[in-house]
C-alpha cells in the first residue's frame, strides 16, 4: 500500500514511544480493531520515551534493560520501526553503545526447525566464522526478534527445558525462549517486537522495559493523505472529509496501514469516477464495502500493464473467482491456526499456483519477501485483507460444502446450506476467546448487504443472491446477544455485523432514544449491546457518554467492560445508592480503566459508597475529574476521599458541593492538601463549614501550591474565616480563583481580604457575591483595586455598596489596569455611581465586561454610560437589565453604538425603552458592525418598535442573536418580524 517513511527519516510518532508498564486485558484478548475502536484510538501513556534512548537506563540509579518489548497493533509501523533504527545505528546515529545489532524477523526464523545461538548468529553474519560467538558475548550486542505475533510455535516458558550449551541446536521456539530467561546470550540486550496479543506470552517478570508504538493523530492522518497525493491537496482534502464522513472507519485510519489503504481506494475512487449503475455505490460506509472497492481496484490493474488489452468481464470473473478460491483457503486456513506468514510448502498445500503471486491483482493482497535462508515468505499485506479474502472464500465454498469448514478436511456431521455455515461461523467467532474471527465474521456478514453485492457481483458475487439470506442471517446474529450476561467485545462485534449487512434498526432505536431521554425503558440485551457500541461509535458518545436518568443497576453492571474505555461519564440522577459505587469502583480500579472524567452528581450516595470509590482513586491513574455534588457523603466519605488523595497522583478536579461534609470534613480536605501535589480544583459550597474548618483549610493552602480554584460559596465562614483566608493568601502562591459567595462576610472580613490583595500577586478571580459589604468596605476594596496587578475578575453582586461604595470602586477603577470583568448587580446603585463609573470607562483600558443591571440608575445614569462607550475601546459586554432606562437613555446608547466599535453583547431586558427607544437602536443598528448579542426583552416595545429593529437588521451584518420576548408583539406581528429578520439578516436568530 505504500506511504512508510524512507529509512534514515522515521515520523516523530516512531521516534517517541509510549512507555508502558503491562499488557492490558483488552490487549491480551481482543483483536487489534476491537483494541482500537475500543479506545476509540486514542493511547493512554502520556509517559513517552526517544528512540535513541529506548536501551538506556531511565534514571541515574536504574540499569539499563536487557529484555524489551515494544508492542503495536496489525499496520503500526513496527518493521518500519526496527528498519530505520538498524540503518540508523549502521550510520552511527543512534544506538551508539552497541558494537554489534543482529536484525532477525520470525519469519527468517521460521524457515528452520532447529537452531543453535550459535549458527543464529552466523545466520545475520555469514562470514563471522568461530569469532562470530565470541564477539557476540563479549562485545555489547543487541538482538533484535522482530514480529513475534509470526512465529510459527507459540514460545511455551513453562514447559522449555533450560539450554546453555550456544552449539546445541534446538527447536526455535525453544531457542528463543533460553535466550529471553538469559540461559543463553545473558549479556545481550534483546530487542522484541509484537502485537500486543502475542508479547503475552512472554512472562511479565522477564520483560524489563515494554513500550508502544502510538498510531496517527488527526494530524498525522491529515499529513499522511498530503504525502500519499502531493501533487493534489483537492484530492487529499477531499479523501480526508471522506474519511471523517464515517466515524467507525475515521477511527481506524489511527493504524497507518489502514488510513493508506483508505486513501488508495477513495484516491482511486475520485480520479475513476464510478459510472452511473456505481454513482450510488460510493463513498464506501462500511468496512466491507471498503475492501470491496480496494478488491476491484486491484482487479482493474489486470491488463494494465505494458499495453495489455483490458480483459473482457467473463475472464475478469473466472480470474477473481480462481484467485479467490487459492488465495481464499490460504487465508481463511491460516486465520483458523493463527498463521500470517506462508511459505511455499504452505502453498503447495493448498494449491496456490506460484504463477498466480505474479498477477497484479493478486500482488494487491500477498506480498512476497526473502529470507535469510533463501527462501520466499508470503504474507498479507495487512491482516484485515487477508480477513476479507477468508471470508470471500468461506462465502463462496459455504453455498456447496457438505461438511464444516472449520474442520480443515477432518470430518463433521453434516451441514448443508449457506445458513448453517453462517451460523457456525457465527458461533464459533462467538465463542473465540481472542477475537480472532470477529473482523472475518464482520466481512461475512458484509458480502450479504446490497452496496457489496451490487460492487462485486458478475465479478465474485451473484447479482441478488443476497436477498433469500439477509433478514434470516440478521435475526441470527441478534440471537447471539444472550440475556442475563455482560456486554463483551463478542456482542458489539455482533452491532458492527449488523452495520455491515446495512441492517442498523437496532442501534438507530437505542441512538433515538438516547437523545429523546426514552432509554429507560430499552433493557432487553440486544438493547444493552447496541448502548455498548453506540458509545464507541456514536459522534454523540464521543466527548462525554451522557446517560443521566437511564441505568439500572443491571444496566450497570452488564455495561461495565465497555464502559472502561470511555474518556467521560456522566451518570448523573440515576438513583445510584452505595452498591453501585462498588461496582463502579471495581471498574474504576481495572488496570485497562481509561475514564479521566465521570460525574455522579444528585444520586443517593452516603460515605459507604464514597468509601468505595476512595478505594479505587488508591490505585486507579486514569481519573483526572470526579463530580459528586449533592449526594450525602458526609464527613466519613469526604475523609475517605481525602485520605486517597494523599496517595492518589492523577486527580485533578473533585466536586462535593452540598454534601454535608461539615468541619470535620473540611479538615480531612486539608490533610489531603498538605501532601497532594496534583489537585487543582476543589468545591466545596454548600457544605455547612464554618470558621474552624476554614481555619484549617487555610492552614493547608498556605504550604499547598498546586491547588489552583477553590469554591467555598454558601457556607458559614463569616468573617472569621474570611481573616483566615486572607492570611494564606498573603503567602499562598498557587490560588487562582477564589470563590466565597455567600458566606455571612461583612466589611470587617473584607478588610482583612483586601489588605492580602495588596500583596498577592495570584489570584485572578474572587467571587464576594451576596454578602454584607456596605460602603466601608467599598473603601477597602477601592485601595486594593489602585495596589493590585492581577485581579481579574471581581464579583461584588447583592451586596450593599449604595452609590458611596460604588463610586469609590469607579475611581479605583480609573487607575487599575488588570482588572476585566466587574459585577455590581444589584447593589441600590444609582444614577451618580454611573456618572462615576462612565467618567472611569473613558480613562480605563483593561475592562472587558460591565454589569449594572438591577440597579435604578435611570436615563441619567444610561447616558454617562452611553456616553463613555463613544470613547472606550475596551468594553465588550455591557449588562443593564431591570435598570429603570427609559427612551432617552436608550436613545443616548443609540448614539454610542453608532459610534462605538468594540462592544459585542448589550443587554436591556425588564426596561422601558419603548416604540421611541427602540427606533434610536435600530437607527444605530444600520451602521454598528461589532454587536453580537442585543437583548430588548420586556421593554414595551409593540409590534411597531419590534419592527423597527427588525427592519434595521438589513445594512447589519455582524449582529448574531436578538431577543424580542415579552413585547406584546402578537402573532402577526411575530411572523412579519420573522420574515423581516430572515429576509435582512438570515444568519441572526431571533427569539419572540
């Protein structure tokens, strides 16, 4: 298929491996597509390793490894991988303390039945003589075994006997086995590579250093498309919208190989545009219907060589139908016995004409390759293609075979007709433990769908045969899906053959229900398995699995492998008592566990499913956000939870707003905060924590830097708490976002605040809502505002700053060039704090975001406003909702904006303004090009003021959304607004 990097120049991607600790259970047992739809292709290591120091010690005091694995699915590169470190290393560019690298494949080993360390080291070097043993002990050596998952006897460390004689030829299995224990060649470095499945049969304790070889990013595929066509960046865009069009088969273009198979077809696809009877044929949106498509691209190189007359259709048929047969029951046999590489004796067995290998059809799927013993291997060229022609052949000799297939020429009871065969090939794909038939069965029940029929019939298929077998073979695979299990990787194989036969009822069912809220009542298994796969494939799953108000208990618990793999969860309102917290925690502790972020909010959880969770967050390193507002955890859950955290080295987010966690609870919190390093954001409002557990959370934070947001709004620390707050933030340099709303604060706690501002150089946010700060306290907070550099963000919302308060706050703001967003709602704020706060607006350049409204600042206070906006260039926002404005001050702002180029979002709900007001604004609306947001709800405006604005909208362009609710419009007036704004100004929306 092409595209690998030329030696000497391997991807970045090649040059950092991931570092990994073990084998994952999905790894071991799962074929390589379950792994990557699985992890929706995604790696979870974000440890990561060079290529030029993969043999080095990690650290001053380690050694360095004798036996590494590097693993990586079917396509990832890792030939490639050993290839250009080998041309590397020969160049002296990477691999420098190595004298000598011996590059064995499993597939030149394969070749000899029995083998000495000795005669394994002539194989590579020919002319080595007997020094060739010697350099090979003495000298650092490394051994590089590439391919492991092809060898031809699985490597047994149980049953081996011991071999420390180097001239001794024993079986190769054998061989390989003494060399990794170290019985043989100890002082080398051995080098494996696999896919993940097969390195499991190298023992854990032997191996020293295991990595993993990531797949393309998004970026990466976007460069592989633009390397495959250079010379077209149309046609790669176009490949890669194709690609992305379907998400099931965009998330295995993460496997190099596959994303350049799917680029040769849909390249191919594009510069041959299909004829008429095809044109309904593509883009191909299923896996079979892909592989259908590269089937006839390789057909139509037939005759294209040198001149060739184009074959006529009935050799074209006979050809594919012979290659299918040879090639066929290579494949299909080979994938019954695990075997991927051939030989020719392989060949001769099942009748593979060596003529047939030069065709260029059949060049397309078997590869030929020599071996250090001057023999041929034959190998697919990925082994999904080698999945697709077993299947063809099994499709093909299923209609006439008398006995099963599976049986390789051994006898068997009967079986006659296609529908028995799939049904054997069904079962036992079902009951294969590794996964090994899945893809095949995929590609089986594809050839029965009607795009593939239609694609490959007078050429493999016949034209309609499908027809007497779809609906019997999809009530077959539904059968499959057996009650009263959990969800396995077998039963959504069994969703993505369904896919394929283009029978996709039952997953649209449970889709529409997920986003009607109606999943509650869909619980049969068939319903459970499309959930599972749903949350692989779905663009909605994708982010965040949303599934508040659906899961029972059993829903749970039979969904639990699956849910392993998703990045978020979101579970929130299920009723979920502590039992389920057991089960939960059991898969949050799995060691495949790859959730970073799951929310259990209002559910029923007390300390004892708190506890169980706690037990997991010991030993789980995937979770980064863990959400468990209102549930009833108390001071027991939060001190389990906390005491987790002094261990715990990956949580970063916690939430346990309103769960009662007290004083006794805040205080575990802050011995958690005194030896975790890795929390950033902790809620906890609504918790009833008073001054003494506010003392000692401060305590904590004034040792603790890596705590960045901390929400302490609605409980009781009063000002005692607030002075002990203000004490650590003198010290504290970590806190950026501090929230105290509603907290029982009165001036005296506010100075003390205040004075820490002066100071603290960290804080970007404080939060001061609904307290009791009176115009006293303004004072304080008007000093820190002319000291203070960083503050961005300040909320002073439902406070008692009156106009004293407010406009001393105006003036600091005249001098403070930090500060962005102010809020002042609600605060008995009148017409001469807005004089104020407008003469500050002309002179300050940092303030992005006003907000004034609920306050009785009237026209007078709207037009100093108003009047500043001409001259600021730096407000965006501009709130003054319920803020007694009439029509004078909506015409002064009518002014500003036509002046006024910078403000975005102005808001005016619950004013006056009326017929008048309104024609101000739509007059300033014809030439204001930076509005985004304009909100007139409840301001008396008629159908006739309605109108005007609507109207205005036509030399507007920029304006994005308009509210126009509760003024008495009327129905009639409504539809011609409607009509206006869709005729003027199409891309706004209206509400009304």
């Amino acid at each position: 298929m092409g595209g690998s990097p030329e030696l000497g120049s391997p991807s970045s991607r090649l040059t950092s491996l991931l570092l990994v600790e073990d084998l994952m259970d999905l790894q071991l047992r799962e074929h390589d597509f379950t792994q990557v739809e699985a992890t929706r292709g995604g790696w979870c290591s974000d440890r990561t390793i060079a290529l030029d120091r993969l043999f080095l010690p990690l650290s001053r005091v380690s050694i360095p490894p004798r036996i590494s694995i590097t693993i990586g699915v079917a396509g990832v590169g890792k030939t490639t991988l050993v290839r250009n470190f080998v041309y590397l290393w020969a160049r002296g560019q990477m691999g420098k303390d190595f004298s000598l690298v011996l590059p064995l494949t499993f597939r030149d080993l394969n070749t000899h039945e029995k083998l000495s360390a000795d005669r394994l080291v002539r194989s590579v070097f020919p002319h080595a003589g007997e020094t060739g043993l010697a350099s090979a002990t003495l000298t650092k050596v490394l051994l590089v075994l590439d391919g492991l998952d092809e060898c031809k006897m699985p490597l047994d460390f149980s049953n081996t006997m011991a071999c420390r004689d180097p001239k001794k030829e024993i079986q190769v299995d054998h061989l390989i086995t003494n060399i990794i224990r170290g019985n043989l060649f100890p002082g080398v470095s051995v080098w494996v590579t696999s896919r993940p499945s097969a390195a499991g049969q190298i023992p854990g304790g032997l191996v020293d250093r295991m990595t993993e070889i990531r797949g393309f990013n998004e970026e990466e595929i976007k460069m592989c498309l633009g390397q495959m066509f250079p010379e077209d960046q149309v046609l790669s865009g176009w490949v890669l919208s194709q690609m992305q069009a379907d998400r099931p088969l965009y998330l295995m273009c993460a496997v190099p190989a596959f994303c350049q198979l799917v680029g040769s077809v849909l390249g191919h696809l594009h510069r041959n545009r299909p004829g008429l009877q095809d044109a309904e044929l593509w883009p191909p949106r299923t896996l079979c219907e892909l592989y259908s498509w590269y089937f006839r691209m390789a057909l139509s190189r037939e005759g294209q060589e040198k001149g060739k007359v184009s074959p006529r259709i009935e050799q074209l048929a006979h050809g594919c139908r012979k290659m299918v047969g040879t090639l066929g029951r290579l494949a299909f046999h080979g994938l019954v016995r695990k075997k991927y590489v051939f030989y020719e004796p392989d060949l001769k067995v099942f009748g593979v004409d060596l003529a047939l290998l030069q065709t260029a059809p059949c060049s397309c799927f078997l590869q030929r390759e020599e071996t250090l013993a001057s023999s041929a291997a034959y190998y697919f060229t990925h082994l999904s293609l080698q999945e697709f022609v077993a299947a063809a052949y099994y499709y093909s000799a299923s209609k006439r075979a008398i006995f099963d297939l599976f049986t390789e020429g051994g006898m068997s009871w009967p079986q006659l007709g296609f529908l028995t065969h799939f049904r054997s090939a069904a079962q036992r794909a079902m009951q294969a433990e590794d996964g090994r038939l899945d893809v095949f069965l995929r590609f089986l029940s594809g050839l029965l769908s009607p795009r593939v029929n239609a694609l490959l019939a007078g050429s493999l298929l016949t034209q309609g045969e499908h027809q007497g077998y779809r609906t019997q073979v999809a009530e077959l695979l539904k059968g499959c899906l057996r009650p009263n299990t959990v969800v396995c990787a077998r039963a959504i194989n069994v969703l993505h053959c369904l896919r394929e036969l283009q029978h996709t009822e039952l997953a649209h069912s449970v889709e529409e229900a997920m986003a009607s809220g109606g999943l509650a009542g869909l619980t049969s298994p068939q319903h459970r398995a499309a959930l599972a796969y749903l949350l692989q494939v779905s663009d909605v799953c994708t982010q965040e699995a949303n599934l508040p108000l659906y899961l029972s208990q059993g829903d749970l618990q039979s969904l639990l492998p699956q849910l392993l793999y998703c990045q978020s969860l979101r579970l929130d309102t299920n009723q979920f008592q502590d039992p389920m917290m057991e089960l939960l925690g059991s898969v949050l502790s799995g060691k495949d566990c790859r959730i970073q972020r799951i929310s259990l909010a209002e559910n029923q959880i007390s300390n004892k499913g708190a506890k169980a969770l706690a037990r997991s967050l010991l030993v789980n390193r995937s979770l980064t956000t863990l959400d468990l507002r209102s549930n009833s955890i108390g001071p027991q859950g939060a001190k389990a939870l906390a005491d987790a955290l002094k261990i715990n080295r990956t949580l970063a987010s916690l939430c346990l707003q309103s769960n009662r966690i007290r004083d006794d609870g805040a205080r575990s919190m802050a011995e958690a905060l005194a030896a975790n390093r890795t929390l950033s954001v902790l809620h906890l409002q609504k918790n009833s924590i008073g001054p003494v557990g506010t003392q000692q959370m401060a305590d904590a934070l004034k040792q603790n830097r890596s705590l960045k947001e901390l929400m302490f709004s609605s409980n009781s620390i009063g000002d005692g708490g607030a002075k002990a707050l203000a004490e650590t933030l003198k010290v504290n340099q970590g806190l950026k976002s501090l929230d105290l709303q509603s907290n029982s604060i009165s001036d005296l706690g506010v100075a003390a605040l205040m004075e820490a501002l002066c100071t603290n150089q960290m804080l970007l946010s404080l939060n001061l809502r609904e307290n009791s700060i009176s115009p006293e306290g303004a004072q304080d907070l008007a000093r820190a505002l002319r000291t203070n550099s960083t503050l961005k963000s300040l909320d002073l919302t439902a406070n008692l700053l009156h106009d004293q308060g407010a406009q001393a706050i105006a003036v600091a703001v005249r001098e403070n060039c930090a500060l962005t967003s102010l809020h002042l709602q609600w605060n008995f704020i009148q017409a001469g704090a807005a004089k104020a706060l407008g003469q500050a607006l002309q002179l300050n350049t940092s303030l992005t975001s006003l907000d004034l409204q609920e306050n009785a600042i009237g026209d007078e206070g709207a037009s100093a406003v108003a009047s500043a906006l001409k001259a600021n260039t730096a407000l965006t926002a501009l709130y003054l909702q319920v803020a007694s404005i009439a029509a004078p001050g909506a015409q002064a702002l009518g002014e500003a904006l036509a002046v006024n180029r910078t403000l975005e979002i102005l808001d005016l709900r619950g004013n006056a303004i009326g017929v008048a007001g309104a024609k101000a604004l739509a007059n300033a609306l014809r030439v204001n090009s930076s509005l985004r947001r304009l909100n007139l709800q409840e301001n008396s405006l008629g159908m006739d003021g309605a109108i005007c604005v609507a109207t205005a909208l036509s030399g507007n362009h920029g304006l994005r959304h308009i509210n126009l609710q509760g003024n008495h419009i009327g129905e009639s007036g409504a539809r011609m607004i409607s009509e206006a704004i869709k005729t003027n100004a199409s891309s706004c929306t209206v509400e009304m």
